[in-house]
C-alpha cells in the first residue's frame, strides 16, 4: 500500500512569503532591526543596574528621599511629582505621535504637522526636564560626609529631619587657597570641591547637641538606622573622612555613588536618545511643511520615524520602574 503524501505548495522553498517579510518596506524592516538591537542594549543595562542594587540592598538609595525637588517650589517636599510630569508628558507625546502617522496615512498634510509639532514639544519638554533633574542632582540639597570606608553619614535633628550643612557648619579662619570652578587647581588637589570643610562640619555638629547621623545601612524594619548622639559623635570625629554635596562619578551624598553611576548612565543613554528622536522629528517636521512626501505620495517616514519615538518612550516606562519605583 502506497502511502498518501499531503501536498502543501511550498515544497522546496525556504520562504513563502515573497520579498517583503511581514509586508513591510525595507526602511521600515531596518527600523525594526535597530529597535530590537537597541532593546537589547538597554535590557543589558537595566540588568546590570538590578543586579548592583540587589548587591548593594542596604546602601542603595532611596528615590523619594532624593528626587523630592519641584522646579519653581523651592522646599516644598513633593517625591516622585516631577518625574510623574515628565513621564505623562513623554507618553502623551506618543499619542500625539500616533495621531500624526494615522494622519499621514489619511493623506492629511495639515494633521500631520500639528502632531507632529506637538510631539516636538512634548520630547524638548521632557529633555529639559531631565537637564533640570541632573543638575538638581548634581547639586544636592542637604550634604552629608563621607567615611574613610567610603559610606555616607547623613545629617538629622531630634526630630528625624534632614539638617543641611549650611545650617550648622562654623567657618574656621584658614590660610588655604582657595580653589574654585574657574582656576580648576581644586579637581587636582582636593578630593571634592564644597561650601564647607570637613573640620567646618564637624565643629559645628560638635557644637549642636540636637543633631544625629544616619547611615546607609537598614535596620530590621528597613529604614536607614539613626546613630545615638555619643554614637554620632564618635562616628563623624573618628571615622568622617570629607564632605560631600550632591553626586557625581565618585561621590554621592544620597548613598553609593554606584547609584549615580548608574543614574547618569541610563538616564543620560535614554535622554539622548529623546534628543536624537526630536531632531530627527524636526527633519521630518519641515520635510512634511515643504510638501515631500505629500510629492511621494505616502509619510512612510512619518511612520519610521514614529516607531523609534514608541521605542524610546517604551525604554522610559522600564527605566522609571527601575528607577523611581522598584
């Protein structure tokens, strides 16, 4: 008995669906490509970060205590509000962004543009928000000291308030030069470049006895432990090393400068990215004013240009679970 074989008509054929995978032109293909390199890249990042978090779980920041700032607001308390604002803004893009490429589809030149410029707005927004969050970062608000193992010491009143160092610190007659941002000697001959001297802080702490130190480390229910006074004591005149405001590549005065060394990174990736995507929305602002591809025949470019917005404002909702709320 012959066996009956079922013919399925792609016999010898190693793709059947023609020269256009999944239908789609070349350009927008290559988009798809570098989306998907790029999610990797980011995914490697965003890996990384986690694993260095959980390894350092009881120095690691918190981020209500440190994004706290609202432009404008100056010592209102407000976590998380800012960053919520930019997120909004960011997605709200992407709608505006989608309604252009339906736009386009629909041959509908005027739509485009006003969604587009929308979307324009809405990315320069979210990129001025982030140069105004790093720089309140970089900045800081309070100060703190950093020990000769590298740890953070933070500043507290009776009351478990954060003290900043300007309130209490006593200037100390000194013959030392002076080094500021404009002659640069201090990157050379200094460990950090502050508003008050180590010896300064500790005078004026030893000078206030409502004032304690916390650590970066958690007690047992998870909140950062907050020495005695004779502890505090002991710990800024025995073991306090320098003074430290705000957070760069070396020094962090909210926690492990692991931290900041992440949060530049990341947020600095994706944020150039954002940038890259305004400028490149830009071109295709103008592109669409002066009427090429109304001339072609089709916003295809619209369309591309649009997958990579999705894509950076996809990244963004990963880094700001990452960042701000895990």
């Amino acid at each position: 008995m012959e066996a009956t074989v079922a013919k399925t008509g792609t016999e010898e054929k190693t793709w059947s669906g023609g020269n256009r995978p999944l239908n789609a032109s070349y350009g927008k293909m290559m988009m798809w490509f570098f989306i998907v390199s790029d999610a990797l890249t980011f995914s490697g990042f965003l890996a990384s970060y986690g694993f260095s978090r959980f390894k350092f779980i009881d120095a690691w920041p918190i981020a209500d205590q440190v994004f706290t700032h609202f432009p404008f607001l100056h010592g209102v308390d407000a976590p998380m509000y800012y960053v919520a604002f930019m997120t909004f803004i960011l997605i709200f893009s992407s709608v505006t962004m989608v309604l252009a490429v339906d736009a386009g589809h629909k041959m509908q030149k005027n739509k485009v543009i006003w969604y587009l410029f929308f979307t324009i707005i809405g990315g320069a927004i979210f990129v001025g928000s982030q140069a105004w969050e790093w720089a309140t970062f970089i900045k800081g608000d309070y100060g703190a000291i950093e020990t000769k193992g590298g740890k953070i010491v933070q500043f507290l009143n009776t009351d478990g308030e954060r003290v900043a160092i300007a309130d209490f610190a006593i200037e100390l007659p000194s013959t030392k030069e002076s080094h500021v941002e404009g002659n640069g000697v201090w990157y050379m001959q200094e460990d950090t470049q502050t508003s008050f001297t180590f010896e300064e802080v500790k005078a004026g702490f030893l000078a206030n006895d409502n004032l304690l130190v916390r650590t970066q480390y958690l007690d047992e229910h998870g909140h950062p432990t907050v020495l005695s006074r004779a502890e505090s004591i002991d710990k800024v005149v025995n073991d306090g090393k320098l003074v430290v405001e705000g957070a760069n590549l070396k020094h962090n005065e909210y926690g492990t400068p692991l931290f900041a060394d992440f949060f530049f990174f990341i947020t600095g990736f994706h944020g150039f990215h954002v940038f890259s995507g305004v400028i490149f929305n830009i071109i295709i602002f103008f592109n669409v004013i002066i009427g090429t591809y109304e001339r072609r025949g089709s916003y295809e470019m619209v369309e591309k240009v649009g997958l990579y917005w999705h894509f950076v404002d996809l990244v963004w909702v990963f880094v700001f679970t990452f960042f701000y709320l895990v």
